[in-house]
C-alpha cells in the first residue's frame, strides 16, 4: 500500500474522531445521561404493564391473560422490526434517529392514556415498539461515542444502570401513581416524561453520524458466519423466555398467592429493582474477569429464587427476599448478555445488538404470550413454572458448553 495514501487515510481518520467529539468531556457524560433517561422512558414504558395488569384489565373488561398482550405485541415490534429499520436507517445521523424514537414514544403514552377501547391501545403499543427496539440497538453504542474511548465501557455500565432506575424508580412509580390517580393518568405522566427527554436529548447529544452499520442481508447473515454470537443469541432468547413469562404475571401471582395489597406489591416491585441496581453493579465487577461465571450464578439465582417463590413464597418475608434475589440475578445477566453481544462482534456492535433485540423483544412477546395462555388455562402458579423451566434450559445449555469446552454463551475469559 503507498505511503502517502496510509498517511492521508490516518488523517482523515484522526479529523473524523475530533469532529464527532468537538465537545466537552461535560456534554459527553451529559449526553450519556440523556441516553440513560431515554432507556429509563423505554423500557418503564414497555413494561408498565407488569404493574397495572389487574386495573387495565378491570377497566377495559378483558382478562388478564388478555390484557398481558400489552407487552406481547410491543415485543414482537421492538423485536422483529429493529434489524431492519436499523439497517434503512444507517445513513441517518443518530441524534436525530433517536429525537424521533422519543418523539414515537410520547406520542404513543399520549394516545394510551387516552384510547376509549382496547385495540386502539394493542395498535398504539406496536407502533412504540418499533421505537424501543431501535433504541435498544443504537443507544449503548451512541453512549460509548460520546466520551473518551477509554471512558466507553463506564459509558455502557451508565446507560445500562438506566435498567436498574426503571426497576427501582419507574415501574414502582407508575404502580404507586396508577393506585393513586388511575392508569390512563399514569400513561399521560409517562408521556410528558418522554417529552422531557427528547428535548434533553436535543439540547446536549452532538450530532453523530451513523457508522458501523451495514445492510440487511448482512446483519441476518451475522450470526450464520459467527458461531460465537448465534450461541450467545439462542441462550438470550431462552432466559428471556422464562424470566418474562413469569415476571409478566409477578403482581396477579403476588395478589394470590401472598394476598399482597397494591401498595405492598409496589413496595415489592421496588425491593426487585433494588436488587436489580445491585446485580448490575456486582456484575459490572465480576464480569469483565468471570463473564461466563457470572452468567452462570445469575441464571442459578433466578432460577432458584423461582422455585422457591413456588414453595415458601406464602410466608411473610419471603416474597421480599426472594423478589430481592430475583432482581440481582436479573440485573447481573442483563449486564452479561451485553457485555457477551459485544465480545461476540466488537466490529459489528449495532448490527449485533440489533438481533440481540430482535431475540430479547421477540422472547418478551413470546414469553409474555404463553404466560398469559397459562395464566388463563392453567392458573398463575403456572406461569412461574414455566419461567422456572426455560431459564433452568438457559443454564443447561451453558453447562453443557463448558462441559465442551467451547463459550455456548459466553467468552471463555
């Protein structure tokens, strides 16, 4: 190769690197708490229904097997629809991409809160969804842009802190407010929340042009040429599948099981993300040494923690306790399963995170929709059994690939 051109080409590089970070080191760590208010807004909207089934499904006349479709159809948008808006969306400067998911995601809060039926309300989750799988694909990755690339790992933990506050914070909150004002005031809250975000968003996220990025035929062909990422893909979809199935039905299991009252269940909710806080910063210690140990002992945790909600879960203190584990098993996996994605492809980061959301979204949807099948058909307890079941799949097939030798679902470090 000549000299000159190599030379020109470090350049080039060298002015594209200053020019994406002409601000300060203080509108980078600002921007990254932008980005983590923004998964903080996603992700409680997604799951808010985990906290208000019972009144949703009071009001609107329907079960509550049913109304868990609330979660089920924003999975499968936030899933299936992510690879590809991703890959369209590849020349477009990141910063407006993510001001326009926001905006998505106020106006659909808006239109919840005020929809007079229940399929105006399924509608308007599917189109949200579509806007939170995009998220989840750019938003660690425009984090870790922002800062100084030694920063960029401390970058990532941040934002996914943001996970941890809408366990600890936001579903607790939106419980509290729904018992408090009902759950169409909570969606309009939830709203203006969004708003706020997106003009946080506009004011101190500098312009970021899309890189990395590459076309559709080449993010579905990612995981056919990659083994190590196809494993860690099959393990994500078999965790999420059980711990969603359960979670989703975790207040009508609480109400029958423990008699618990909506304010002990928001308190339990927020002993959950309280434990979800500490997972992720256990993990966030461990996993860069023991990643796949570590993956190991969270899937253990929530499996045990399952079971034994099953068993003793009637007794006074257990619910809190076990909630507690629960969330510290949830909150140390969902460290690892980024920290594995980004092991797997470090070239091909967005590309790989959004099949990552493609299978987590769509585990969600799936999750939640057999949870509801067997909430319906079978009883609550049941959902939890199925949970018990497919996160114990999840540990087995990462057992048995130790036992091989080579990482089913994790690095080997």
């Amino acid at each position: 190769m000549d000299t000159n051109t190599t030379t020109d080409e470090t350049i080039r590089g060298d002015a594209a690197v200053r020019e994406e970070r002409p601000h300060s080191a203080l509108r980078g760590w600002l921007g990254v708490a932008a980005i983590t208010a923004s998964l903080f807004a996603f992700l409680t909207t997604e799951l808010m229904p985990v906290g208000i089934l019972t009144p949703v499904s009071t009001s609107l006349g329907i079960s509550v097997g049913v109304a868990g479709l609330m979660v089920t159809v924003y999975g499968v948008s936030a899933g299936l629809g992510v690879p590809f808006i991703v890959a369209w969306s590849r020349r477009v400067n990141r910063r407006v991409l993510l001001s326009a998911l926001l905006a998505v995601l106020a106006a659909g809060n808006l239109v919840t809160a005020v929809s007079p039926n229940y399929p105006l309300v399924l509608a308007t989750r599917l189109t949200m969804g579509f806007a939170s799988g995009v998220f989840w694909a750019i938003g660690v990755s425009m984090a870790m842009r922002l800062v100084p690339e030694r920063q960029a790992s401390r970058a990532a933990a941040v934002v996914m802190s943001g996970i941890s506050i809408a366990a600890v914070v936001g579903m607790p909150l939106g419980t509290f407010l729904e018992d408090l004002t009902g759950w169409r005031t909570t969606f309009l809250i939830w709203s203006g929340l969004s708003a706020l975000v997106f003009l946080a968003v506009a004011a101190v996220i500098p312009s970021l042009p899309s890189r990395n990025a590459v076309p559709v035929r080449e993010v579905f062909a990612l995981p056919l040429r990659n083994v190590r990422l196809r494993s860690v893909m099959f393990t994500v979809v078999l965790f999420v599948l059980g711990h969603f199935g359960a979670y989703t039905f975790v207040r009508p299991f609480l109400e029958g099981d423990s008699d618990a009252s909506p304010a002990s269940i928001t308190g339990l909710l927020m002993a959950y993300g309280i434990g979800g806080a500490l997972g992720n910063f256990i993990a966030g210690h461990t996993a860069s040494r023991h990643l796949r140990a570590t993956f190991v002992t969270a899937c253990s945790g929530l499996v045990a923690s399952l079971l034994l909600l099953l068993t003793v879960g009637h007794w006074t203190a257990a619910p809190v306790v076990l909630l507690v584990v629960w969330g510290v098993s949830f909150g140390a996996w969902q460290l690892c399963q980024v920290n594995m994605t980004l092991a797997a492809a470090p070239d091909t980061f967005e590309a790989a995170m959004s099949l990552n959301t493609l299978a987590y979204n769509t585990s969600i949807a799936v999750g939640a929709l057999f949870g509801g099948l067997f909430a319906d058909h079978l009883g609550v307890r049941s959902v939890l059994w199925f949970g018990a079941a497919l996160t114990a799949a999840s540990l087995l097939v990462t057992l048995a690939g130790v036992r091989r030798g080579r990482p089913a679902s994790a690095d080997a470090r």
